[in-house]
C-alpha cells in the first residue's frame, strides 16, 4: 500500500515528499511504511528526516501533526499520512490556513476507516483503500481449510488494495 502511495507521487513528477506516520501498532502499518519510504527512496524523491513526522492514529493525531506540518520551511508538496484519520485532521489544519490542497498540498492516505469520510471531506482525499471485506472472506476461506484439515503449513495471503484518486491528488 505505501508503494502504491509513492509510485503516484512519482508519477506526478515528485521530487521530494513528507510523511505523517502512526507509532507502530501492527506489522502491516510498519510495513506500509517501510514500503512507501523505501521506494520513495529507490525512485529519487527525497524524504528528509525532518519532514517525517510521528502522530497518533486520530484526528486530533492528525491536527497536531499538521500543526507541525505547516511549520516545516521549504516543506514538500507530497504528503503521505498512513491513515485517513490523520489525512483528515491534517486536511483541518490545512483548510484553516488557507492552504490549498492539492495546488500546495497533495495528500495521499491509507484508508483504515470508512471510505465516506475520505469522500466527503473538503476536498475528497485520495486513498490506498484496505480492502476489509475481501480480507474478512479469505480469513475465513483460511479457517474453512485448516478446520478440513487442508492447509498443512502457515500461509499468508496478500489482497490487493486499490487506489482510489481523488481530489487532494490530482
């Protein structure tokens, strides 16, 4: 999913990019993030240290590290946040200040939660979508196999997540 986020930044010719992330709650956020960071890093678009910034997984997570976010000098026009949460309280602070996104800003986002907030905030934001009912039926086409007895080692099953473009991302 953080790859797909990076290879749209890079498709619009970013050359350099900031990052809200969550303290680590799971492997696959950790893993979103590795996976943005490094192929940010192996396409040429810089992500300085000073412009990644740690957030709790919220909306007032999100406001506090767009506060932060807006004080960056110099700062990127590639914001990726990996959460939605944070994408929208970024986006309040952003809209406060009167800096618009996308022609400042363009923003990008996992989608942890309903997919309604992304679409209706102001402007709609772009999000790698987590696909929780696709991922719901293959746990239990998991669970189906292993209680028939036909799964004989651990398995793991990826889902693919689509992108969904939007308006903070043109």
């Amino acid at each position: 999913m953080g790859e797909k986020a990076a290879s749209l930044f890079l498709q619009q010719g970013h050359k350099s990019a900031a990052a809200i992330l969550t303290k680590s709650l799971n492997r696959a956020m950790d893993y979103r993030n590795k996976g943005f960071i490094e192929t940010c890093e192996k396409n040429g678009i810089e992500i300085l240290h000073e412009n990644i910034i740690s957030a709790d997984n919220s909306l007032h997570g999100g406001f506090t590290a767009g506060e932060e976010f807006i004080k960056i000098k110099n700062a990127p026009k590639a914001l990726f946040c990996n959460s939605d949460s944070i994408a929208l309280g970024i986006l309040n602070v952003l809209n406060r200040e009167k800096i618009s996104v996308p022609k400042n800003v363009e923003i990008i986002a996992i989608g942890m939660t309903d997919n309604e907030y992304t679409k209706f905030s102001t402007p709609p934001i772009t999000i790698v979508d987590i696909p929780i009912e696709k991922m719901a039926g293959k746990c239990i086409e998991l669970i189906y196999d292993m209680l028939n007895q036909k799964l004989e080692k651990p398995t793991s099953v990826f889902v693919d997540a689509p992108l969904i473009i939007r308006n903070s991302c043109i």
